[in-house]
C-alpha cells in the first residue's frame, strides 16, 4: 500500500461534503498539474490519503480517504461548463485523470500545517513542507503517515 496527500478547498469539496455523499465516496476531480496527474495515475486501489484542506483560514489534514477506483478519465476536462475543461483533450487521448476516493474517517480535529511545520525535523523529506511545493497531489512516506496522525 502507498500513501497519499490530496489537497482540496474546503470552500469548493472539503471533508464534510465527501461525508454527505452516498457511500461517502467520490472521483477526485479537477487536478490540472502533470505532475500531480501522474501520482494520480500511480495509485492503486487501497491506497490511503491524507485529506488536505488548503487555501482557508486554518490548513491542515481533515481525515483519511481510501482509493477505491484507480484513475480513469477526469470527465469534467469533456465538460464545456466545466471549470475543468480542457478544449485541447481528447476522448481518445485524455490528459487529465481522477480516481475515486472514499471517506475512512474524519479526524477529531484538524492537524494544522502549523503542527506539522513546528515537527519539520521529524518530517524532514515531507514534500508538503518543501519550499515553494503546492501541487495537490503529494506521495508521502509511511513513517510520516504515522508520526502525522499520531499527533491527532
């Protein structure tokens, strides 16, 4: 298993809206950086995320998601009303991709980037805290996956 963290704008698709949905799942759409696109693409069923809020007032992980679909065809890039859309992608030869995510669970409280800042040294080589990083999709390492949610 590999392990993940997605970025998401609680104003636009946060941890809430992913538990109202049914099954509380939901594809991970709208991702437009190639690199954050390829680590998409290199997900597999069961891996684990980290679900992110980013760009609010207090930024920090909200809870875990699973991959429950591996990536497949974003289709909001085919959707001229779309903010997604990208009139240059094809049917036949996509650019951009999603996965499906599920909800695991919403933590009690959100871990602060703050929080994870102040343990730089114990998280040193987490690509969240590299300066100038703000793709949306980040591999993270199992011993960061534990020491985060351990501060919990």
């Amino acid at each position: 298993m590999s392990y993940w963290l997605m970025k998401s704008e609680p104003d636009e698709f946060g941890i809430d809206d992913l538990a109202r949905r049914p099954q509380q799942r939901e594809p991970w759409t709208g991702v437009r950086n190639y690199q954050a696109r390829n680590f998409l693409r290199a997900m597999r069923k069961g891996d684990q995320a980290l679900f992110y809020h980013s760009s609010c007032p207090i930024p920090g992980v909200a809870g875990v998601v699973e991959i429950t679909r591996e990536a497949f065809p974003d289709p909001t890039q085919f959707d001229p009303s779309s903010d997604y859309y990208d009139p240059a992608s094809r049917r036949n030869d996509p650019r951009w991709y999603c996965v499906e995510v599920k909800l695991e669970r919403k933590l009690t409280r959100v871990i602060t980037l703050g929080e994870i800042k102040a343990q730089a040294k114990r998280l040193q080589g987490l690509a969240l805290l590299r300066p100038g990083n703000r793709l949306s999709v980040l591999p993270v390492e199992q011993s960061h996956w534990d020491f985060i949610l351990r501060l919990e």
